[in-house]
C-alpha cells in the first residue's frame, strides 16, 4: 500500500506538531533550570558568573529593592534591540521568550524561596527555603551545583534552536566593530563583570548585608569558576563527550583482515586511500576511520594483531557528520562553539 501527498502529510503532521511542543516544552524547562541556579545557588553568595546575570547581581547589590530578575530585562530588552540595530540579526519568537522568560522565572523563584521582601533585598541564604537550602560553609558545593544548573539549562535553550541573548550579543558588537575574536570578546564581557562585582562586592561599595569582608574578595574566585563549569557543561549538552577520535593506518600489506573487522565486528567503515612512502615509492595502503573512544582502543589491538610495523596516527575528530554520526547542520542552525 503506497500513501499519495496528502496521506503522507496527514501522517507526518502529528509528528512535527509533537516536536514543535516538545522543543517550546525544552526551552521553558531550560529556562527554569538557568532560573533555579541562579536563585538556589549563585545568587544567595553573591557570586559573579559573568554575562548579563552576573551583572544584574551586582547592580542588585547596589539597589537591594531591584530583584536580580528586574535587571536582567534591564539588560536583555536594551541589548535584543542593539542586535536588530546593529548586528541587522532577526529575532525568533523562542529567542524572544527565552529572554524574557528567564528573568520572571528568576523573581517568581525569589518569591517562593525566601519568606519575605526583606530576605529577597539582602538574598539571605540563612532564609532560603527556611534554611534547609543554606550552603555559606559550602560555597564551593553551591559554586559548582549551580555552575551545572546554568550550563544545563543554557544547552538546553540552545539546542532548542534559541539563545537567551544577554553578553552573546555584546561579544557580537565587538567583534563585529572592533574585529576582536568571538572568544575573546566573551572572555572580555565576562571578566569586566567579574572586576565590576570585585570592585562592588568584594570592597564593599555595596549594600549587600555580607560585603566588604575578606570572603567577600575570594568570591571573585568562585565567580572564575562558575564561569568555566558551566561553559564546560553548556558545550557537553549542546556537543556531547566529544570522545570521536580519528584513525589514519599506513601499512605495506593489504589488510584485508582488518577491512573484515571494521565492517563486520566494529559495523563502521573506512576509507581507502592511495599512496605511496615518500622515501621508499613503494605503494602502500592508508585507511581513515572514525570510531568513539571505546572502538579506538580495539581496533588499535587489532591493527597490532593484523600488521605490526603498520604506522598509525589517532587524533581527536572534534566533529562527525554523515551516515552514523550526526546530520550536518544547516545554515541557520545554532552552534555554540
């Protein structure tokens, strides 16, 4: 039995409409868990994690009546205009939401968690869901648990095809007007935050109920470290392990033995390549594969086993697409490094 054109629309139709909730379903769970790092973990220690967040909780220091949240719209709706007017980017609806979604997120939590507006102004840790939450004597348990939270959450809005815009789009402007590296304008915004929140917090200028003491310079510390933990996480939501590794075999023999192994027991296959030694001029066989870590390590075993004097070369493969691996990506596809 065939399906005609409308059939196989009718068909596929529930289909996408239950990715189409599934990825909106993503981005607001994504948001939630970038909210609840946040609110739970960072914020309460007046840790700085760069972007637009660490910002806002330094301002908040400042203006203790002004939730963290309130500043991220602050910064975010100035900076998604910026990006329309000088970047000339068009801004997807989940984009939109995302940002301004995760900074309601943030006050509702405040709101939930502490037991009033006096605990919400100074962010006490002591009254964090009554006390059972307060990690002070643990900031480095609070530093990394919230580290992994916002990078989960930022994966997951980014591989649901949206950004939570923020310090992305300053590290844009600059590289585009400055011709300064994409990394390295992040790096720029992010450590310029965690100088601000420095200066404010950790030399006490201000109202914070914790500031100006000697732990309060060390949090710049943590700060460097949130930023790195959760970049890391973010990069191993949206990229994965990153554990493919990439084989290249010179050998003087064919190898038919190996050529059975890796269709048949490893169920991948190899190019062959044409070639001949430099010195020598004698022909010789070269295969490239690309196998996962675990696979590396057997089929080194076997290419010992099949030609000892092979030479063989293993380095990382950053990326794999194709057949087995994953689709390439189209054009308007976001790609977070």
């Amino acid at each position: 039995m065939s399906l005609n054109k409308e059939q196989l629309k009718r068909f596929c139709a529930p289909a996408k409409q239950a990715d189409w909730w599934l990825s909106w379903l993503g981005i607001f769970i994504g948001c939630t868990l970038l909210g609840g790092g946040f609110v739970l973990f960072i914020n309460p220690y007046n840790m700085v994690p760069g972007g637009v967040y660490g910002a806002s909780i330094v301002l908040h220091n400042l203006f203790p009546t002004i939730q963290v949240g309130t500043f991220g719209y602050m910064f975010d709706i100035p900076l998604l205009i910026l990006s329309v007017l000088l970047l000339g980017s068009k801004l997807g609806a989940r984009t939109i939401v995302a940002a301004m979604t995760t900074p309601l997120i943030m006050n509702v939590l405040d709101h939930l968690v502490y037991p009033n507006e006096e605990a919400i102004q100074q962010l006490d840790p002591a009254q964090l869901l009554g006390g059972c939450m307060d990690l002070s004597d643990h900031l480095m348990l609070a530093c990394l648990i919230g580290s992994v939270f916002i990078g989960i959450g930022c994966g997951i809005v980014v591989r649901n095809q949206a950004t939570t815009g923020g310090s992305d789009i300053v590290a844009m402007i600059i590289q585009k007007y400055a011709h300064i590296p994409f990394s390295v304008a992040i790096l720029m915004v992010d450590a310029l935050v965690v100088l601000f929140g420095l200066i404010v917090i950790g030399f006490g200028i201000g109202s914070s109920f914790n500031s100006g003491g000697e732990s309060s310079v060390y949090l710049s510390f943590y700060s460097l470290i949130a930023i790195f933990v959760s970049s890391r996480v973010l990069a191993y939501v949206i990229n994965g392990a990153k554990d493919d590794k990439m084989i290249f075999v010179i050998s003087d023999m064919q190898m038919l033995e190996l050529h059975r192994f890796i269709l048949k027991e490893l169920d991948r296959t190899a190019t062959r390549i044409k070639s001949s030694g430099l010195y020598s001029g004698k022909d010789k066989e070269m295969l490239l594969l690309v196998v996962n870590r675990k696979e590396a390590t057997i089929i080194k075993h076997k290419i010992k086993e099949v030609d000892p004097k092979a030479f063989v070369v293993v380095t990382d493969a950053y990326d794999a697409f194709g057949e087995g691996w994953k689709p390439l990506p189209s054009k308007d596809e976001l790609q977070p490094e």
